[in-house]
C-alpha cells in the first residue's frame, strides 16, 4: 500500500498496472480524448480462462444447449 499511496501522490513513476479479468467485465479507456482507443501506453491481451477459473466462476456447470429443456 505505501507504493500505491506514492503513486497517488505523484511520487513515483512511471508504473505499471496489471488487470487480470478473467470474466472480462472490466472498462479501461486510454487518456487520449479525442481517440481513447489510440493510446499507446495500453496494450489488452486477451486469452482463454483455465478449466480452472471456469469451474471457479461456475461456467463450466452452465447449461447452454437445449436450455429450455430443463
């Protein structure tokens, strides 16, 4: 947490913040007004969850052919 107050308070950069969402609801938008998605400082990559984190989440117990059938 001291790091973090020090970034707030301007004291420490540059830094770096990682965003790890595996259920992707998360809304990042780049400093750059006129052409958020432009900003070069932003780099998003995307990947498949683990069986892990479905099982986690609960996706992997989710019902999605037939659905009206049960």
């Amino acid at each position: 947490l001291v790091k973090l107050a020090a970034v707030r308070n301007g004291e420490n950069f540059p830094f770096t913040v990682i965003v790890d969402d595996p259920l992707g609801n998360c809304w990042i938008e780049g400093l750059n007004a006129s052409d958020p998605d432009q900003d070069p400082r932003l780099v998003a990559e995307f990947y498949d969850r683990t069986p892990e984190q479905d099982e986690y989440f609960g996706i992997s117990m989710m019902k999605t052919e037939n659905y009206a059938e049960s």
